[in-house]
C-alpha cells in the first residue's frame, strides 16, 4: 500500500481529482485513490465511502478530509481540503460570471442534462466495477444485492424520499452488518 509523499502531493492529488469531475467524481476518485496510487484497497475505499456519505456534506470532500487526516492529521486534512475546493471554487465563479446571460439558452439546458447523463453513467460503472468487493463483505453479497434491489426499487420506482429510505432500509443494513459482526468471534493474538 502507498501514501501520498508530502502534504504539496496531497493537495495536488485531490486537486486534481477536483478538476476531473463534474456532477460527481466518483468514478474518478475510485480509479485514482485505489487502482493509481494505490492509497487505499477496494474495501477500504468503500469502508471509507460509506462513512463519507453518511457525514454532512459533500462525499468526496468528507473523504478528502479523511484521507488528508489519516496520513497527516489536522495539517492533511486542511491540505486534502484546500485541494479539492481551491481551483474547482476559482473556475466556478469565473464561469458563474461568463454565463449568467446565457443561463435560459436552450442549448446550455441540455449541455447540463447531458453532462448529468454522463455522471450518472460513471457512478454507475463505478459501482459495477467495485461488485467484485461485496465477496468480502461481512453482510453476505446476496444480503448487499436486496438491499440495492429494495433502495432502487423505494427510490426509482416508488419515489420514496431519500430520508425515509436511508432510515428504513440503511438502518435495517447498520442492524443487520452489526449483527453478523457480533457473531464473528475475535482472534485473540498471542505476544
């Protein structure tokens, strides 16, 4: 496993990752924290996306400051920050000011559905790609796929709020991985 080799290769690391994305950087902090740089392992990286979604605010900042945080402490976590928000807030603005005339123009509407389109097809790839970590999971990979099979159905389907279907179907998820890793019994190690 690798780490980043000073703070200025963290703030350009998630700078970077920043810079990629737009809609969502998943796909793209996936391919570069785990199979570039190798700073985490798959299970890692979604043990630690897992955290990054339930905390307030954005994932991929919340995982910038856990990144930043566990390699460096305060200092890597204010760094990993600065990284992903410094440029990314910089053209925000600049084209923020460019386009506000053109905002109501038919063709910047669907140039922003079709780059929705696009995230959301990465996140799916994503997801995809990381399916061959559920093998691993404490859960079981059949438990994992209901309870994909029932978020999407509540969500896509039915149209249940997002706040009734993570405290329905993610707390039952929190209940059930805490009941299979109760029954894991501990290794105790010898000296």
């Amino acid at each position: 496993m690798s780490q980043p080799q000073s703070l200025s290769d963290l703030f350009w690391s998630f700078n970077r990752l920043a810079l990629q994305g737009f809609g969502g950087v998943l796909a793209i902090v996936q391919r570069e924290l785990v199979e570039e740089k190798k700073w985490l392992s798959p299970e890692e990286f979604i043990e630690d996306w897992a955290v990054a979604q339930i905390l307030p605010g954005p994932n991929v900042v919340n995982l910038s400051l856990m990144i930043g945080d566990r390699y460096f402490g305060m200092r890597g976590a204010l760094t990993a920050l600065a990284g992903m928000l410094t440029f990314p807030l910089l053209i925000v603005l600049a084209l923020a000011a460019v386009f506000a005339g053109v905002s109501d123009a038919p063709a910047v509407q669907g140039a922003m559905r079709g780059m929705g389109a696009v995230a959301a097809g990465m996140i799916a790839a994503t997801g995809f790609k990381l399916v061959a970590s559920l093998k691993q999971n404490s859960m079981g990979m059949l438990v994992c796929y209901a309870l994909a099979a029932l978020t999407f159905v509540a969500i896509a389907l039915l149209r249940i709020p997002l706040v009734w279907v993570l405290l329905v179907i993610g707390g039952s998820a929190c209940l059930w991985a805490y009941r299979q890793l109760a029954s894991i019994p501990v290794q105790e190690t010898q000296p």
